[in-house]
C-alpha cells in the first residue's frame, strides 16, 4: 500500500509570520516551526494538547557557515505517505510507514547560506534533520557544533546513562532534572564528555513527564557524521545535542550535498507505544542488499563464558608476550594449558550445537594476537587469517559442516580499527574459504587512529564501511564496541547485532539488576537488536578471574523470558553445555524459542519495572509470551485476546517456583500447562527478579 501526495491542504500547512504546522496522519502529534525576528529556527511539539517539547532551537556551526540564526523562509515542500515495507527479520513481518513530511527552506546571508530542515511526524512521534545543498560560498564544512535543542516544561522524570564517547556499558539512572548531576557524579572520572565540565547523558534516553508522557530520543540513520550525545541544563530542563569530536575538538568534515542523521522522538502517553514503535527503521533507507536469501537469524552457543567464570581460562594461548626478545614464532611458545579454544574443546560444543539444534558455535581466541594485548607493542596486531596452533581449522570446518552446524568467527581488533580494514579483506575471505558467513566484532580499548573515539565519525564510517564489504562477501555481522545502532539494520540486514550496552556478560562482574532489562527495551534496543547474551542457568559465580562472588540478577525463568522481551535476530544460550545439561527441561525453551517474529504485541509494560509481550512464529502458528519485572515480585495480567478467536490451545509455562528469588533462590522454577484461549486471562505470579515464559501450541 502506498500512497503519496504533495497537496498542501492534505497537511493543512498554515503559514503566520514565518509559521508553519503540520500533524500527524491520526492527529494526535502537531509540529510547529517558526523564525525567531533574528531568523532562528526553532520548532514546538505537542501530542494530545500537551507539550512534549518546547520552544527549542534548530541549526548548524561549522568555520565556514554559520547556520544558526539570519534565515527567512523560501519555501516549504510537503507530502503525506502511507505505505509499507517488509524487513528481512525482526518482530515484524510487515511495518507500515505512515508520515506526514515538511521540509522548510531557508536562505540567509543575501541567499549565500542554504539549509533545508525536513520533519516527519508519525503517530509515534517526530525524525527531523539537517540537508544541506551545496552552497554559493565554501562547500567544504569543518562541523563545530549542533544547536539541536531538546526544552522541557517541568522536572521531568529521565532514565538515562552518562554521555561518552567510548563506552555505553552503564547501569541506568532513574532520576530527574536537577537531580541529573547527583545521579551521573560517580561516572565523572570514566567518561571524557563528563569530565569536559558538561553535564551530558547518551542517546537513546527515555523521559516520563509529569503528565504522563513518554518521551525516546534518539537518531536514525547514523552515517557519515558523529554520534550524538545531550548536554543538559537542569534549571532549565533542558537538552542540546553534544557531537562527539575528535581528539582535535572537530565533530564533523563535510562535503555539500550532505543530509545529517534523524533526530528522532518517540511519544505516547502508553509505555506500549515506545517498545512497539518503528520509527526508527522507518527513517532509514530501505535495504541495500539487492539477495538477502543468504541471511538468516542465528541461534548459538560459544566458547565464550568460560573465559569469564572465574576458571583462570583465558583467550590466548600463552602466557608469554611477543614482543619479548626471541618470541617471533606462536608454534615455539609454551602453551598455558587454559587455552579453550582447542580442537578437541570446539568439537565438544560442535557436538552439543548438533545433538540440540544451534545454528552455530562462536569460538573466541582462535587465532594469533592474544599475547599482544598489553604488551610492549602500542599497535595491538590480532590476525584474522592464522589459527593458534592448538585449533586446527580444516578439521574443525569438516566437522562442523558434517554436523551441520556452523562456526562463527571472532574478530576481536583491540580498538586497532585501521589494522583492521587493512586486513579486512583477506579475514573475509579467509572466512568464506574455511565455511563461516557470520562474524562477531570487537573494538575494546582506545581506538587506533589515536585521534578517534569509538563513536567519533571516522569510526562510524568504519563501521558502515566493515558493514558493507561483509556484504560484498556475504557474511553476517554481531558488532560489539561499536557506534551504538541507529536503525541502519534496515538498510544492511547483514547487520544482525550489536552489542553497545552493559551485556549479559557483566553478569560474572558483579552483576546486572533486574531493573536493567526491564530498561533496555525502552532505550538502547530502540536503535535496533542487541546481543545480550541470555540463557544463564547458574547464577553465581566467581566475579571474572578474580576470585570474588557474582550474583547475577535473574532467576532461570527470567532468563527464558529475556529470549521475548530482548528481542533479537542473533541469540546466544550463553551458559556451559554442562549446566543446561543439569536442567534439561528449562533447556528445552530455549531450544524451542524462535529468533525470528511474524507479529508482536506489547501487553504490559513501564519503564524500569516491568515488561510482557508476545510473539508469534514467523515460520509457524506458534506464539511465545516473555515476563520479566524488576527486584519486585508482581502478577503480570496476560490477556490471550492476540489468539484467533477460532480453537483452543496448549500453553506451556515457564515460570517461578513460589519460593523463587534472584538473590536468595534463583534456580527454583517449575513447568505447567494450561488450556487458554481467546478472551483467556492469566494471572501470573512473578518472583522478585524473575519471569516467565510461555509456548502456546494450537489443539
């Protein structure tokens, strides 16, 4: 379905004083746009006769233009579309694309200055952004700054991280306005934009006004151009967009014609509304990639958690650096003997991949340049086409193919981004000659070149640029350490993952809440799917080679669960084979639960407390339902009227033992099944910390 017009009173566009509005297509969201008498541009949003933002300028500081103030408007262009498109995998088989467009025009300077602000307002919400034509004057623009404000009316109530330019892997803060500073005063000394004297916090964020809105803001289409961070004034209530800079202080280098990301705000006065919205996606360029037959969701395990559980197992193969007199050759050094990326090790998981139906095996520190880490050498060399001597590939490649499963490969850079794309071809051939097509990135530690940061330009045209030459080659992709997502999985499907939170894996370094799943949802999984890593089945731990205790926040149940409420293309059972092997019927969810959504539907939901949903099978009749709530115990309420109204069905639950807890009985869950149908309800006891998960099988 598609339809597109260009009729001005389609959009009733009425113009007063350099005035100009539009609404959204069921009315509820009316953008305004106005020129201040200097010629500022700046914009209002209201949904349902409420601000969601107000009064907040627009504009653009490069050395060569100023496009902030001095405009009349030219012109306006506007359009109404409706139509969809259908996404390679996701939690939908069919999105519909339904917008109403303005583009205002404006000229400054005698018209030597040229800037166009295009806005589309969706029923969720608003993407605006900058495009800019080539000028009469400089075409050549050095960016400084982004004037993008974000203003409030009231001391908002905001969930949010503090801003950096290297790391997103925070707990989440639940504080307010002025309360911000207190709340982010511990991170101070970790995040560069923090310690510049600024107050700044990371996109995606959610606020919950005090009249019952719920605000996400973020980007779309992140491409050629810095991540965007928020500085907030707190008296104010106020946010202006921070771009990450290189380490010269420049945020952008750009050549006209040049359309900056969507700035983007998803609004709806139901918490549904932001976990459901595809606003994002929306504002991305369809796909790229003419076949896409090639990809398909994964299902893994890996050689990955026993590096992290305390065992003194490590990714390298020896204990000695390279870049010690004599040591030129891996063959001649002393292998550890805690070394788990061995052929023997691998074919055991291969194995146990084949004997439960995993799609693949990750296997990490397979291959030369683990030494190097921290070592005398300052340019952190890994080598993607050289196996350790203990991991004989040929062997390993015929025997995963024969099993029928898949390995996956790792590369891990150490941050060396630009080694990487020298080697980059060779790695991704080496790759489709030895039978992997899907690789796991990593970028941990300061970027080489020294003058970047993980989230600056030149690493998001980094990421674009490893993106699409997977393409060429058809691999897929789970990147972790990257310029957080902005949607751009529409346009490189190939992009399955990302990582860009504080992950499962952080579970074994003290611990991640159960309120923190219960957030991501709402935040960081709205830029696109995360490799969260679920699956833990044991829950304490020794704390990452250290010898400390772990808790993890999460009972068995809710592990099970987080496979629906974190919805994602790339799905790892996380844990050892041999503790599912000691809870088999739990194992079996995660077994049957698919990765890949025909439909969704978001029946509970806030922010930091509670979530439940669920899915339909894209490849069958089958539905899933995921709960999850946070330290506290609660009843999900789960209306079965998603059902057909025609049958009956078998509901196989999940969920906590009645003396369950995250803390003090996480392991404790029990198996039931229950007739249920349309127009069933549910009351489903959840445990502090826990969840429940659900397989519903039609008669």
């Amino acid at each position: 379905m598609k339809k597109i017009s260009a009729i001005l009173s389609m959009l009733a566009v009425v113009f007063n004083m350099a005035a100009v509005s539009i609404t959204s297509p069921d009315g509820n969201l009316v953008l305004n746009f106005e020129l201040t008498p200097n010629g500022v541009p700046y914009y209002t949003l209201d949904y349902k006769n409420k601000p969601v933002v107000t009064a907040s300028a627009l504009g653009l500081k490069s050395d060569q233009l100023d496009l902030t103030d001095g405009f009349h408007i030219v012109s306006t262009d506007t359009a109404s579309v409706d139509r969809t498109w259908e996404p390679v995998w996701g939690e939908y088989s069919t999105i519909r694309d339904n917008f109403n467009e303005l583009a205002v025009n404006l000229a400054g300077n005698e018209g030597k200055r040229g800037l166009t602000i295009r806005f589309k307002l969706f029923n969720d919400g608003l993407g605006f952004r900058y495009e800019l034509p080539v000028q009469k004057g400089p075409n050549h623009l050095t960016v400084k700054d982004e004037v993008t404000e974000f203003n409030f009316n009231d001391n908002h109530k905001l969930f949010c991280i503090p801003g950096d330019y290297d790391t997103d892997e925070y707990l989440w803060s639940e504080t307010n306005f002025t309360d911000l500073s207190k709340a982010l005063s511990s991170y101070r000394k970790h995040s560069e934009a923090q310690r510049a004297g600024g107050l700044s916090i990371q996109t995606p964020m959610l606020i919950k006004t005090n009249d019952g809105l719920y605000i996400n803001i973020h980007e779309a289409a992140l491409d050629g151009y810095p991540a965007m961070l928020l500085d907030v004034d707190p008296e104010k209530y106020s946010m202006k967009s921070h771009l990450v800079p290189d380490r010269l202080g420049v945020s952008a280098y750009l050549q006209m014609p040049f359309n900056t990301p969507w700035r983007t705000l998803i609004v709806s006065d139901d918490a549904r509304d932001i976990l459901a919205s595809q606003l994002v996606l929306n504002l991305n360029e369809p796909c790229k990639i003419e076949d896409t037959s090639w990809i398909k969701p994964v299902k893994y395990i890996g050689v990955w958690w026993e590096m992290f559980t305390g065992n003194q197992k490590t990714w390298a193969y020896s204990d000695y650096g390279l870049a010690k007199p004599g040591v030129t050759d891996y063959t001649k050094l002393t292998p550890n003997g805690r070394h788990p990326a061995n052929t023997e090790n691998v074919k055991k998981y291969i194995d146990f991949a084949a004997k439960h139906g995993f799609d693949g095996v990750l296997v990490e520190g397979w291959n030369e340049g683990w030494e190097d880490w921290g070592s005398y050498r300052k340019n952190r060399q890994f080598l993607f086409d050289k196996p350790y001597p203990d991991f004989d590939l040929p062997l390993l490649r015929d025997y995963a193919k024969e099993k029928g499963v898949k390995l996956i490969m790792h590369h891990e850079t150490a941050a060396n981004a630009a080694d990487y794309e020298l080697q980059l071809d060779r790695a991704f051939k080496f790759m489709k000659d030895n039978n992997y097509d899907a690789v796991k990135t990593g970028y941990v530690g300061a970027i080489i070149p020294r003058s970047e940061h993980h989230t600056s330009q030149w690493m998001v045209d980094h990421a674009r640029h490893v993106i699409e030459r997977a393409a060429d080659y058809q691999i897929m992709v789970d990147s972790h350490e990257a310029p957080r997502p902005t949607g751009l999985c529409r346009t490189y499907p190939n992009w399955l993952a990302q990582e860009s939170a504080r992950g499962g894996e952080f579970e074994s370094m003290g611990g991640n809440p159960p309120s923190h799943t219960c957030m991501l949802p709402f935040t960081r999984l709205k830029g696109g799917p995360m490799d969260y890593t679920p699956g833990l089945f044991e829950t304490k731990m020794s704390y990452y080679n250290e010898g400390k205790d772990s808790q993890a926040g999460t009972t068995i149940a809710r592990q099970l669960a987080l496979y629906l409420t974190m919805p994602s293309p790339w799905q790892m059972a996380c844990d050892l084979p041999e503790n599912y092997d000691r809870f088999p019927d739990a194992f079996q969810f995660i077994k049957d639960v698919p990765v890949d959504w025909s439909d969704s539907k978001y029946l509970e939901a806030e922010p930091n407390q509670y979530i439940t949903v669920a899915r339909l099978d894209k490849n069958s009749d089958d539905w899933y339902v995921g709960a999850i709530t946070d330290e506290n115990g609660r009843t999900a309420t789960i209306d079965f009227n998603f059902l057909p109204k025609d049958g009956t069905y078998t509901a196989t639950i999940y969920e906590d033992a009645p003396d369950a807890h995250w803390k003090d009985n996480p392991q404790a869950y029990r198996i039931r099944t229950v007739k249920v149908k349309h127009g069933t309800k549910l009351k489903q006891p959840l445990a502090p910390g826990g969840g429940a998960a659900i397989r519903i099988v039609k008669n």
